[in-house]
C-alpha cells in the first residue's frame, strides 16, 4: 500500500496525507485505528470531509460520535447536505435531534 509513518509529526505527515486521493486516505484510516485523530488533525476538517464521506457507515458513526461537540459542529459545516442527511440517517431520531 502506501509507506505512510503515523509518528511522525503533523508537519511531516500533512504533505504525504495531502498528496494522496481521498479515497486511498479513507482506506489508510479504516486500516490504522489507532491513528484515525491523527489522520484527522492532521488533514483538517476542510480536506477530512472528502474522506469522511467515502467511509462505511459504521465507522462514519463511530468516528463521529467519537468527536466533541465543536468538532461534530465542525464536520457537518463542511458536509454537503446530501452527505449531512445519509449521516443523520444512520442515528436513531433521538440522537439525529441531539445532533441538529
């Protein structure tokens, strides 16, 4: 795949993030657990958005809920409406109400 070193500092990760294709970026994501904040931080919300849409359902939820309020705040700023609502899909009506 690719030789990407998640311990290296956010500045020597962000170009090698940058230069790859959303969807290679979200496949690096579903692949390194323990670095998906990391990768997040890292690429910024603006750029995440474009690989958060390309994740499975279950790990854009649990990525999601792992968030804080300001940066679920953040995510759903930079989504397209159609992505906000394929999201909020999969919440039950009590969290979706929590959410908006």
């Amino acid at each position: 795949m690719y030789n990407i070193d998640f311990n290296v500092s956010v500045q020597k990760l962000k170009p090698q993030l940058h230069k790859l294709h959303p969807s290679d970026v979200a496949e690096l994501f579903e692949d390194n657990e323990s670095f998906r904040d990391k990768i997040y931080v890292t690429m910024g919300v603006k750029a995440f958005k474009n690989v958060f849409v390309l994740l499975e359902e279950s790990l854009q939820v649990t990525f999601f809920n792992s968030l804080t309020k300001e940066q679920q705040k953040s995510l759903l700023v930079f989504l397209d409406t159609e992505d906000i609502k394929t999201l909020l899909d999969a919440f039950d009506l009590v969290k979706q109400l929590y959410i908006i």
